[in-house]
C-alpha cells in the first residue's frame, strides 16, 4: 500500500537568540528571521546599536513577535544579557562584523550582545560579513581561528560583489548555508556510526580531443551534501567525484576521476567495502568511441561527425552484485518524473531512489537548495518540498536508516544507492 508524507519545520520547539550587528548586510538578517521562524524556531533579536542605523529594531520586533533588546541597561531587573542566553538553545549573530569577531574572541563585555556571550552555554554560530579585504586581514584569520579552537561555528562569508563596489570575500552566507549550520549545531546525530557509505558526485568528461570533453551541467552539490551529512552523522564516507570547484568535505576520503569508465573502475573498487552506496553522480551515457589525439581543427562549413558508444551503467552493474549493501539512486527528470523514476528503481534493481524534476524554478544543476519525492521498491513515496541540498541530504540518510532497519527487522539484506 503506497503512503506519503513530507518533512515539516527542523527547528520546533527551539528558542534562538539572533545577534545582528552593524553591517549594511543587516537587511538580509530580516530573511534569516523569517527563516528561522518558518522552521519553528522562536526567536528573540539582540541588536547592538550600531545595527539600529541599517535596520530598525520595529522591523525584527513585528516579525518575531518579542521586543527587540539593544540596550544591557534597558531593563535591569530582568538581565537580560543572562536570561536570554540561559533560554537559549543557540545563539546567532548574522551578520557579524570584524569588530564583533574580535570582541568574542577576546571576551570583551562591553554591550548587550558582546555580554550576553560570556554567559551563553549553547552553541554560538557566527556568520561574518565585511568588506575591503577585512576577511583576509591577519587579525580576522586569527580571531576567527580563537573562536573555532572554542567550539565556535563560523561561517565563511562568500565570494561576490561588495557594498563598495569591489569583488572579493565578505558577502553574508545564504541563508540556506547558515541554517544548515544552525541545525547541524542543534541536532548532532550518530545514527551512520560503523557504517561505510560510497558516495558518486559531480559530472564525468568524456574526450572528444585533447582540449574538448562531453559533460553535464552538474555541479557536484548533491552528493557534496549527502558525503558531508553521512559523514557528520557518524559515517565513514568516500566520496568518488568529477570535476568540481567544490571545496573537499571535511572528515571525507576523497576520489577524484574525470571519465566514466574512471568513474567505474574507482566505485568497483571501494565496492565491496561498503555498506550503502549512494550513487549522486551525473555520469555520461555516452561518449566518444574513438578520442583524437590532437586538437581537432575546423575545416570551412563542413563539421566532422562524432561517433558514440554507450559508457558503463555505474548503478546497475554494481546492483547486480551487492552482498549486503543498501542501493539508493536518483533519477533527475524533465518531464514524467514518478515513471521514469519507478522504471529507474526497477530496471536498476534499486532500493530506494531520489526523484526530481530538474526543469522546476530553484531546483536541479547548481542550485543550493532541492525539491525530491523519494520512493521505494514497494511503491512508498515520500514528498520532500523545496529544501537546502544538506537538508535534503539528511532527509535521504533518514529514510534510508528507516529501510535499514526494516531489513534488519526482516534479516532481507536490501542495497541503497542515490545522488546527483
């Protein structure tokens, strides 16, 4: 019988406390609120004063629904630079500028905010922006280097245009990147521990010439995800991967390939080491059967035709030859997505696959953020709505733990592969 269902808000019943300083990026802490409220949080605004002159304290008070403190002086009686943090399940400050990294990593006390995290116990989850090349400086490195020896959880700003005009290194992170932060820091979980997880990401090239390759537009950040999840979650995780511009996961063996067949031959070898396999890659189907060893080059009007040959179906083949392994895969469609996906999950002798109809707006290649239906060999669908791709990630590691655990309750040994 099929069932469905969705994942609902992430951060019920947590009380957060979002520290906004004197950024011109305090605007974008306006969406973070509304964020954070979105996944069930309820969240008290601490504003330093200088933030006042960006953003007014009314603004964060209406949408939170709780008096916006500025001041450490405002009430006495409740103190609230201790109350506020003892209620607190974690403390937020975005954005965080240089001088309110430096206070923290100093200890100093001088305002509501600086205070209040001398007396905070719950994680503190700093998202720094600036501008100038302040983020590089020499002081910043070393102050947010005290914060992360502490336990700190900053996050790095991102590369683009600044207020001043300049490109570099300060914009605010998405809000997406600074929840998954947050419910990372709220909701460490070990539920993978003494598993080993193979995991495909990112696209194959295959060589027409020296200079020119067949690919895709993936981008690796599904299966960057799931790796980095898994492995968060207590895994050990090698993640086999294509040409990315994506930063190495931490704690993550890493393989890197560039051709399909390089592709196969690095999945078969860590195969029988595994225990899930979650096969996140966009592989070539096909690929040039006979690559030119030079650059080839134009010739007038007329065009050289390319002949094809089909590469390795990575998922199948290994499928075919599971032991114990749980298999999930993904099926990235443009139209027809449930049956292409169940006929994927058949032919592909699949446990579980990760649906998604990559044509709709802010999903698919390059996005950061995923809309999926997951749906298993007996037909069950689960609906996931539109999500950060580590969100997703930990969605997919969920009901692959619930499949786990059916096998085992069973003693059927089932296989799971999946990724994008």
């Amino acid at each position: 019988m099929k069932t469905s269902g969705s994942i609902g808000p992430t951060l019920i019943g947590k009380q957060i406390v979002l520290g906004v300083t004197g950024s011109i990026a305090a605007y974008k802490a306006v969406a973070l609120l509304r964020t954070l409220l979105r996944e069930g949080a309820r969240v008290h605004v601490v504003m330093t004063q200088s933030a006042t002159k960006f953003v007014t304290p009314l603004t964060f008070e209406v949408l939170s629904g709780h008096p916006v403190s500025t001041d450490v002086f405002e009430s006495h009686q409740e103190m609230k630079h201790l109350s506020l943090p003892a209620q607190a399940d974690a403390v937020v400050i975005a954005p965080a500028t240089a001088n309110c990294l430096a206070r923290a990593a100093l200890g100093l006390g001088d305002d509501l905010l600086s205070t209040m995290l001398l007396t905070a116990q719950c994680p503190l989850i700093l998202a720094p922006a600036m501008d100038g090349g302040m983020w590089s400086h020499p002081s910043v490195r070393e102050h947010v280097g005290t914060l992360r020896a502490r336990g700190t959880i900053v996050v790095n700003p991102e590369t683009g245009l600044l207020a001043s005009g300049r490109i570099g290194q300060g914009r605010l992170a998405e809000e997406g990147t600074i929840l998954e932060a947050i419910q990372v820091a709220l909701a460490p979980r070990r539920d993978w521990q003494g598993h080993r997880i193979l995991v495909s990401a990112g696209p194959t090239q295959e060589p027409i010439d020296p200079v020119r390759f067949i690919s895709n537009r993936s981008s690796g950040k599904m299966g960057y995800a799931i790796a980095e999840a898994a492995q968060a979650r207590g895994a050990q995780v090698v993640l086999v991967t294509g040409p990315t511009t994506l930063p190495t996961p931490r704690g993550v063996e890493v393989v890197p390939v560039a051709t399909a067949e390089e592709m196969t031959k690095a999945l078969s070898a860590h195969f029988a080491w595994s225990t899930t396999v979650i096969m996140a890659a966009a592989v070539a189907d096909f690929r040039p059967t006979s690559p030119a060893s030079h650059k080839i080059q134009k010739q007038g009007q007329t065009y050289q035709t390319l002949d094809l040959e089909r590469t390795t179906d990575i998922l199948a083949s290994l499928s075919a030859k599971r032991t114990t392994q749980l298999m999930v895969g993904f099926a990235a469609e443009t139209h027809d997505l449930i049956a292409h996906a169940k006929d994927k999950l058949a032919a592909k002798g699949l446990d579980l696959i990760v649906a998604n109809d990559v044509t709709v707006k802010g999903t698919g290649f390059g996005s950061d953020q995923n809309a999926a239906t997951l749906i298993d060999r007996q037909g069950a669908m689960t609906e996931l709505p539109l999500m950060p791709k580590r969100a997703l990630a930990d969605a997919i590691l969920n009901r692959a733990q619930e499949l786990l655990r059916t096998r085992h309750s069973s003693q059927t040994p089932t296989p799971v592969t999946g990724g994008r």
